[in-house]
C-alpha cells in the first residue's frame, strides 16, 4: 500500500484535467485492509483509470485505486478471477492467448476490470454483464469482504448496483465466465465486414474501428462517450422519425427506444465545435474531448451547452455517462 498526500489526480484521470486530491492510497493486490487505514465517510472516492471521470474541482478526500498489477487467481477451465486494478483490454488479450472466448467485442475499451462491472462497459454488441460470474469487494463502510452474484449485481444500461453506492464497495476481484469455443458475436451492424476467421482477428479490427473515430488518451484527453444514448417513448420515436427520416433507426427495449445521443448532438451541429478549451470530437459527437488543456468546468459548461440545445430542438434530454465530480 502507497500513500500520497496533496498530489495532482492528472495521471489519474484520462481527461487529463489538474485537480489536486488530499490524499491517494494505491493498493496492490494482497494487501490487508482490516483496519490499517480509516476513511471518512462520504469523502471517499474510487479510482480505477479515471477513463469515465470529469473532474471540477480539487477532492477534499480520500481517493483509493488499486494498483495496475497484471494479477489473476488460480482459474478453471471456464471462469478467469482478476484483479479489479488490472488493465481490462490486457485482461482480454491475456483471454484469447489462452484460448477463453467472449470478451473480444469490449476490445480497447480503456479502464479496470473493477470498473467493467461499476459501469457493465459494452460495446459492439456486448456487456460485460454478459460474463460476469461474481464481483468480489471490500465494503468500506461495515469493513468486510463481500462477495455479488450477477444477478446481485443488477447490471443494466451502463448502470449497476456499485454506480448506486459511490465510495462504498471497492471491488477487489471480478470472475467472468468465458467460453473455449469461439463463436463471433457479430450483431452489432457496424462489425459487418469486419475479419472474424479468428478472435484475435477480431480484437484486432474492433481496435482499429474503435481508434478510427475515438480520441487516444495520450494525445487528447477525454471520457469516452460523454452521453448516454437517451431512451424515449413510442409517440417521441415516431414524432422525431416523422421529422427527420434520416435518423437512424431507433434500438427497441424493455422500457422505449433507445436513440443515438451522437446522431442528436451531431444534427445539432456540434460536432467539432469548441466552447473554451473544451470540444467536440470531430469523428464523433458523443465524445467531448480536452482541446488545450481544459478546466472539468469548461467541459460541464459544454455539455450543458448540448443538452439545452438537444432538449430545444429534439424535446429529448440527454444524461451524461461520464461521472462529473
Ligand atoms: C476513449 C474512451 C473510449 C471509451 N469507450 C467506451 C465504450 O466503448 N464502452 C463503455 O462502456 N465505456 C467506454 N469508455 C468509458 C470507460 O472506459 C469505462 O467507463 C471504464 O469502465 C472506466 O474504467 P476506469 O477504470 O477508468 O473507471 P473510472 O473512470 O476510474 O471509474 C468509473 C466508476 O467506477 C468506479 N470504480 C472504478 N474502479 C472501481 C473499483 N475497483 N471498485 C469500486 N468502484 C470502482 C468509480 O468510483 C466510478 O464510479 C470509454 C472511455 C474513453 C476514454
């Protein structure tokens, strides 16, 4: 365990922004957590990569991460337990070298296993709900090892049980259920085309798609998809679908229809905008990227910018993903 007081939280955050923490307790896997060190409660705040995070102003807390420790227990044939610190996409690459199918789809995505299941990342056509067997943690309030089922999990959209109860829960460890056969998942429309022979060939051209449209972290800053795409009624799909044939075909759910949030902000006309040192990524309008070193204000701003303008024109409100602290 490493201890940091009064330190800048920007290597721990992939939008780059400079805030300072009062103090960070890195863990590396192994480390005994009954009672060494104490956290106030309510100023406590868990950090995997930052990759989903918007900082506005200095934390007057605790910030806790696990280490980036490449960490896995004893598997079977089957399910694969990591270290809720490691790299989710070296994870992924460590599967297909070993013959374990499934999570190929959630190529690249950056961040931790122990966010994959805070957030149930997906993309492509998959969830990691889709895989995860049980999530092991640390709850840091009754100061015990507790372990969740899936369905203890209550996985949704980009939403779990963990987003509920920030800073209580660090997950230690997830197991996902993998497969030894490979059978391509390729439901998702724009994988169509894409090389499927093999899983790596796959991970490989998920990668490229991915990176075509997607800022890199280490030469732009920012969270990835900054909205959720929103989730409307039957009446506003069709009102909207009546007005502008050229939105793409809504997805259709349990609760409505799930429309593209990027579709909306780029008809709008924000795509490649700037307000301030904040923008819109060129390739893609669900991305608000750090144009020049950009203040978590400046971002907060633009995105509020988008959702008045949405809202005005569309009738349609858009949620943030990215988690604005
Ligand atoms: C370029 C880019 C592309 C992206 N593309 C996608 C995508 O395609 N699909 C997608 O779903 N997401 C995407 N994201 C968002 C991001 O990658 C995911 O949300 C990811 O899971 C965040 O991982 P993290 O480790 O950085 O978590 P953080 O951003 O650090 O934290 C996210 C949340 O999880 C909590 N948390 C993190 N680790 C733990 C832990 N060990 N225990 C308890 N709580 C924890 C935090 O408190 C916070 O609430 C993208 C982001 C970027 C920058």
């Amino acid at each position: 365990m490493k201890v940091f007081e009064n330190i800048s939280l920007k290597p721990y955050n992939t939008f780059g922004i400079d805030v300072k923490a009062r103090r960070v307790v890195v863990l590396e896997p192994g480390d005994d957590l009954s009672g060494k060190w104490k956290v106030e409660s309510g100023k406590c705040l868990v950090i995997g990569a930052g990759s989903n995070m918007v900082f506005t102003k200095d934390y007057e807390g605790t910030v806790i991460t696990l280490s980036k420790t490449f960490h896995l227990s004893p598997f079977t044939s089957h399910l694969v337990t990591a270290w809720g610190g490691m790299v989710m996409d070296d994870l992924i690459q460590w599967t297909l070298d070993h013959g374990l199918y499934g999570l190929e789809n959630l190529s690249a995505i950056p961040g931790t296993v122990g966010a994959s299941a805070v957030q149930n990342v997906g993309a492509y056509g998959a969830e990691a709900k889709d895989f995860i067997e049980r999530v092991e943690a640390y709850d840091l309030q009754e100061r015990r090892h507790c372990t969740f089922s899936n369905a203890d999990c209550h996985f949704a959209y980009r939403d779990s049980f963990f987003k509920h109860h920030p800073g209580r829960y660090l997950i230690l460890r997830v197991t996902y259920r993998l497969s030894r056969e490979f059978v391509p998942n390729l439901s998702y429309k724009a994988l169509e085309g894409l090389p499927h022979d093999t899983a790596q060939q796959l991970r490989e051209a998920i990668t490229e798609v991915r990176w075509n449209k997607l800022p890199r972290p280490e030469e732009h800053g920012s969270a990835g998809s900054f909205f959720k795409n929103p989730v409307v009624d039957e009446s506003t799909y069709l009102r909207l679908k009546a007005e502008y044939p050229d939105m793409p075909d809504a997805h259709r759910s349990d609760n409505g229809y799930k429309l593209s949030a990027g579709w909306l902000i780029d008809r709008a006309g924000w795509k490649g905008r700037t307000q301030g040192r904040a923008g819109v990524w060129p390739k893609n309008a669900l991305v608000l990227y750090n144009a020049d070193g950009c203040s978590g204000d400046e971002v907060r701003a633009l995105a509020a910018a988008i959702q008045q303008d949405v809202k005005q024109k569309f009738g349609v409100a858009l949620d943030p993903e990215a988690i604005i602290i």
